[in-house]
DNA sequence: CGTATGTTTGACCGTCGTCAATTGTAGTGG
DNA sequence: CCACTACAATTGACGACGGTCAAACATACG
C-alpha cells in the first residue's frame, strides 16, 4: 500500500507526484501522516458524472489527480455560467464554504480521478495544523486571483484574446504538470468554451480557424497543437494599441 | 473610551453598529475582547489615497466603517480593471493572501474611515480562535461569490443589464447598512463603472441617460434616485429570450 | 479665470451575435 | 456492420449592440 506505483499518482500523499502542488506545506513526516488520515479517494467518475450540484450541501474540497471538471452556475432563468475548468494537480469547490451549500454544479469532462478532503474532518486536523488552514486560505486567494483575471479578460478582451488565454493558460497548467505544454487534448467541447468566455460557439469556432490559417495552431477536433507558442502568448496579452 | 457614541460608528466592536455584518461571529464577550486587540483604527483616509498598492506586500485586511473604496489591478501593458467596489460594512484586501503580495491597488473614492486587521496578530488570536479563522474563510468564499456572479454578468449580460445589476447591487448594500435603498450618491464616477463593467463612459452615460427616459431612475451627476426599483431589478435580472 | 477632468450626445463603423445550412462525429440499435 | 439519430463543429450572410472618434458642455481645482 505504502509502496511507489508506476501510476501518474500514487496512493497516498506521500508518494504523490502532485502533493507539491496541491498542498506545497512544509511539512514534516508526522503531519503528512496525519493529513492522510483526511483524504479520501474514490473510484474513478465518468465523463458526465456529476460531483455536486448547486445547492448540494457543502462538505468536501476536492484535488483532481487526473482528468478534467468543469463548473458552473445557473441562474434563476435556467441559463448557465461555466466559472472554470479544473485540470490535475488542482482543487476546486471552495463555493460552498459560505452558507454551507454549493454555488456551482461541478461534472467530469472525462473519467477523472479525484482526491476528496472532507470539511469537517479537516477542520479538526487544521485545528493541530494551524498551517494547514493558512494554505487553503492561501488556495482559495488564488481562486479569487485567478476569477479576477477572467474578470479582466471578460471586461477587456477581444475574441480573439479570449481563445489565446484560455490555450495558453491551459498549456501552463499542463506543463506544471510536466506535460507537454504544445499538444494536448481539450477536455471541453466548444460550447463550453464560448459560454466559459462569453462567447457564442460560432464565435469560438472561427477563432480556432482563423489561428489555424495563422499558422499559430493546428486542431483536428479536440486535438490541439501550438505551432507557434510565442506568437499565440503575445495575442494573449493584447497586442496593445499601435 | 468605552462609552458609546453618538457616531454611526463606535470606536471599539463593542459598539460598532456594523459589527454584525463586518464579523457576524458568534462571540462571546471575552471572545471580543481578544479580537478587539488586534484592530487597528486610523485616521480616516481621504479622497484619492492610496490604502495599499499592487505590489505592496501583504499585512492586513481592512473592513470599512463609511466612506468607499476602488479596487483594481494594472495590466503588463498599463491598462487597468476595477475589480471591485467596497462600502461601509464590507471587507477587502484578500487579494493578497498568497504571495504575501497585493495584486490589486486599493484607493479611496471619498473620504473613508477603515478598521484595519492586521493579519500576522489575527493568526495569533486565531489560533486559540478557531471560528475566527473559519469565519474569514466565509468571507473569502463571498469574495470567490461575488467575483463569480460579475463573470457571469460580464460574460452574458447587455450593457443595460450590467448598469441595472450594478445600480441593484449597491441600493442592496446600502440597505443592508440600514440607508436609503432607492436614494444615493454615487462614489465612483461613469469611467469606473465602465471600466468595472466593461464598458466604455460613453455606452455607461448612454445608459444612465436611456434609464431616465424610461423612468426608472432620476440622476443629477452622482446623485441617484431609482423612481421604480422593480422595474430595474427586472432589468437586472435580464429580461430573457421573449 | 484658465486649465484639466468628467459627462453627455451624435455619427459612424467593426466585432460579434443571430439565424441558417452543411458537414462531421458519436452513440444506438437493428 | 451499417443505418439512424442526436449532437458537435464549421461556415456564410446579415444586422445590432456597443466601441471609436469627435464635439460640446459642465464641473472642479488651483
């Protein structure tokens, strides 16, 4: 049990190859033992499974080791808002902490393997772990950084840098997971890109065209490719005003 | 020192009037007390200053006694995001949690009296304090909220539908402050509120102008009076596909 | 009083949404 | 294995919403 795998992830917290980025504690071998007494893993969740929905009470947080999920809210007039997209190494439902009960629905894009860290559970472990609940304050920060950058990209940007963020942003988060940081497969249809950006599919579809006649990707579907990685970085960030 | 005052404010969270809403705890008295060492209360700041800027590293949140404060990051390229407006009774300053950094640049839009909550001795006093700490993380979690409800508005709603939601937001505020829900004066200017929502000044006056054509408000530059509060709070909440 | 800044309004135009048709893909069951 | 269907993606034509540019006016500040 306590052995290494050839898996990506392994078992335990000790062995995983992403515990430095889920949890990057310094943490000595006593309170790793002791924060593995709090996660829980579960079987595998299939493409179109749900995790919780809007309104589900709050318990757990959970740590993706592989896969991909993708939440949203819905307004009262049934319309939905795609507020992320969650890629190994990453942790998502912080929405319930307030009211005890979840803002988004959250659902696998594919089979997904994921690491559950019960709330209550956890607050009794952080209680003897001040350090612990200083990080998932530290990891909700940057939930609140990374809505605010979308916020700009939403308020600020045109179509065309909408798209470009979004593959560079996932090409970052791939090769923090030293995957390849060029090629990948995007878990998410182009509907829930155009929702996620505010944009309509039609919209997304002759962005991806257009960088393909630029030369600055390749796509066959869902299969992406970044020939040109620094010409698609500079679309990202504005060309600027000439 | 103790005795109350006749200010909207008290000068110790005792007294204060918005104790409720800024750290809606479930303190016992000694309990306050504690929690009462570690606030810090400065000279009110006026107009145009600066509370922290990005880059600042990160010491304290602030909560708001009156007045109201801008927040906004600054792109590479110098173009700036309001990412938030703050009123009496409201806390901001989380941005900063991570990285020990700011990210945003917060500033007085009139003359404010802050409550500052320094963040190295609220980790003292939340360690024998635990609800303390998970009450912050409440907090933090209607920042992550309040963030993801103005990504939906940026990404799905019409220029008229953004102005209204934000007239609907503050009149909520205000109210909950215990002031006039449907008469007040704005403290950010038209270009704030454009930048906030993605607009430019002109569509924002535009639709301040159009506004009053249909009755809904009256406005005198800053001053607002909304003349039929269901009518825009329709608005608001889009008047979807007929 | 003069300058800088904020607000309003108008005319024009570009980006992106809407509507529509077509093709490709995936899943289902005969 | 191949129809059949449902859904996803692409492409085109068109128009509207809101951005851009410009001018006029009001307001604040030194």
């Amino acid at each position: 049990m306590r052995s290494p795998t050839l898996n990506i992830q392994a078992n335990n917290c000790h062995n995983c190859r992403m515990s430095t980025l889920c949890l990057p504690l310094t943490l000595d071998v006593g309170s790793l033992d002791r924060l593995e007494t709090v996660i829980e893993r579960g079987r595998p969740v299939h493409k179109q499974q749900f995790i919780f929905h809007a309104g589900d009470p709050f318990q757990s947080v959970y740590a993706i080791r592989s896969g991909a999920i993708k939440s949203y809210c819905t307004s009262e007039d049934g319309s939905e808002q795609v507020t992320g997209f969650y890629l190994p190494g990453e942790i998502f439902g912080w929405d319930g902490i307030d009211n005890n009960n979840h803002k988004n629905t959250a659902v696998a894009l594919e089979t997904t393997a994921l690491c559950e860290i019960p709330f209550n559970r956890f607050e009794e472990v952080s209680r003897t772990m001040p350090i612990l609940q200083q990080h998932f304050m530290r990891l909700m920060a940057k939930e609140i950084t990374s809505d605010q950058e979308l916020i700009t990209l939403l308020a600020k940007s045109s179509a065309e840098e909408r798209v470009a963020s979004l593959l560079i942003s996932l090409s970052n988060r791939l090769k923090r997971q030293h995957l390849s940081a060029t090629r990948f497969r995007l878990p998410m249809s182009r509907a829930d890109i155009g929702n996620y950006l505010g944009l309509t599919v039609e919209t997304v579809s002759r962005v991806f065209s257009r960088f393909q006649s630029f030369d600055l990707i390749l796509c066959d579907k869902k299969e992406i490719e970044i020939t040109n990685l620094p010409g698609l970085s500079s679309l990202a960030h504005k060309p600027k005003i000439t």
